[in-house]
C-alpha cells in the first residue's frame, strides 16, 4: 500500500485488486473518490485516518463506477457522515433500483451493499475536489457507468479501470452487451484527445507513459476481437484469483464445486467453451500453479497477488 500526495492535500492510496485505488481529500470538508472493497474497509479507515481524515466529517464521495471494490466503504462511511454521494447517472439508476445484476455483484457472488446515491453525473460535467477541478468524462465499455476524472490544469487523469499501465480490466460481455468491447475502444479514443501528464489506475502504479497504456489496451481489445475465447479465458483467470482474493483462498477440494454454484463460471464456461467445466478449472489452475500466481498449502489454495 502507498499513499501518494498528488496534489496539496489530495491523496492516492495504492491498494492492490481486491481494493481499488482510492483518493482523499483533506480538509473541513473531506472528499473521498472512490472507497475500496467491503472486507478492506478496516483498512481503508485507517488509511483515511492516517491523513488525519475525520470519516463522520465525509461531505462527498465521488464513484468512478459501481463495481464491488470501488463502493465498498460507502454505505459506511456514508452511516457515519450522512455525505453525498455521487456516480454517473446509469450507476444511480442500478444503485436506486437497487439493481445487483447490472453492478455485477451477484453475477460474480461479490459482497457489497447498497447505499444512497443523491448526485448522477453527467459526461462534461465539473465535480470541485477542494480546490481542485475535475471533468467528468463518460467512458463505458469495462461497466455502463464508468467514468474517468480529469483535471486540464494540472494534466492529472483518474482513469479507474478504463485505463491500466499494462492490462485492460475484465470485460463481462454477458451483462454489458456484446458491442462492450467497441464502447471501450471509444473510451480510449476520448482519453487519447486529452493531455495528460499523469495517470492514476484504479488498480496499479501510476504511470506518464499514455500512449503506451493505450496501445496495449487497444492491442489487447483487437485481440479479443479477433479471438472472443480471449476474452472468456481472461475472465476465467482474473475471476478465479479475485475470488481466492474475497475468500482469503479456499479449500483446494471444494473450489470448483463451488465456482460451479455461480452464475459467471458456468454461462462464461458455456459460451466460450462448450461446457467443459473441469478441463477449463484445471488448466487455470495448472497455470496459476506453474506461474507462481496461486500457491498450495495444508490442502487449500492462496493467490499470491496483493489483495
Ligand atoms: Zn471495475
């Protein structure tokens, strides 16, 4: 973990991929932007204390999308502080609706909880962090409601998972429709037209090399594309280590038949690989296993990716 002062008194707390990256603004008046994963929240409070930050002072959390490890801490935080939150406007209709298929959280068995959304925002839209302004740009494609962050003045882009140092996020074809792949695309066309002099991921390093990012991204889109196996064996990896993430890893016996039990192993399973279940189950793991991702012990399995 790495707390990152990126501005006066606006800070990036690296975290890992069960948390997301997340933000704080210190003042009377604290913004926080984005909240990690529920079981991360003990961290995430102290983290957010450690900066002198008073969570029951909160006046607004700003979402860069719904997903389970950007929203954890808000329905706590938000108990607490009684604070405003603010998500793109398809976000505040899932949240609203109290829609759990839409944000993922039930396709992927994820833990979350719902929380009230006063503020939709819009594409073109300026949300004030303190001092500082940021330009909300709509930029679908990973989920309905993403949006990255972008301050012209300082070059500073909030990218969330739209946009990674050395990966593109994981495409859930299913929920968000097959023409996800081409909206992400033009999501990475948008952050191409802005000048940036810094990038801070929702998952990752920060990074200045953009036309770099983008190149991969798009490299890795084309491939998907080309080959849609691509995407469901992408799926299959990242899913299985996030759940080992969620799980704090799991008893190695019982994994599959548990994975069986969700909704997105077997349609993932079925759409891009006939239904052969096992096969799929133990080529990831094969894989993990050899590339030192998953490790074994005392008959149960742990990722060894920082959670
Ligand atoms: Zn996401």
């Amino acid at each position: 973990m790495a707390v990152i002062e990126i501005l006066p008194d606006l800070f990036f707390i690296q975290r890992g991929y069960l948390n997301g990256n997340h933000f704080v603004y210190r003042s009377e008046d604290p913004v926080l932007i984005d909240t990690g994963y529920i079981a991360g929240f003990p961290d995430t409070e102290k983290l957010i204390a450690g900066l002198g930050v008073d969570l029951s002072r909160v006046r607004l959390i700003i979402n860069t999308h719904c997903h389970c490890d950007h929203i954890g801490g808000n329905r706590a935080i938000q108990d607490r502080s009684g604070c405003e939150i603010a998500i793109h406007e398809i976000g505040k209709y899932f949240i609203d609706t109290r829609d759990a298929w839409s944000t993922w959280w039930r396709y992927y068995v994820q833990e979350a909880e719902f929380f009230s959304c006063a503020i939709g925002l819009k594409d073109g839209q300026v949300v004030s962090v303190g001092p500082y302004d940021f330009k909300v740009i709509y930029t679908p494609g990973h989920s309905a409601d993403g949006i990255v962050l972008y301050n012209e003045q300082e070059k500073v882009l909030i990218s969330s998972d739209i946009l990674w140092e050395n990966d593109v996020a994981v495409m859930t074809v299913r929920i968000e429709g097959s023409r996800a792949v081409f909206s992400l695309m033009e999501s990475l066309d948008k952050i191409q037209s802005l000048d940036v002099k810094m990038v801070y991921p929702g998952h990752g390093n920060p990074f200045s090399d953009v036309d770099s990012a983008l190149e991969k991204a798009r490299k890795r889109l084309r491939q998907f594309l080309e080959n849609p196996k691509r995407i469901g064996n992408d799926l299959i990896k990242k899913i299985i280590v996030y759940t080992l993430m969620m799980k704090q890893g799991a008893d190695e016996e019982s994994l599959f038949d548990y994975l069986m039990t969700t909704p997105w192993f077997v349609e993932t399973v079925n759409l891009y690989f006939e239904g052969n279940y096992r096969p799929k189950y133990d080529d990831a793991m094969h894989s993990f296993l050899k590339r030192g991702v998953v490790k074994r012990k005392d008959g149960r399995i742990f990722t060894t990716i920082k959670p």
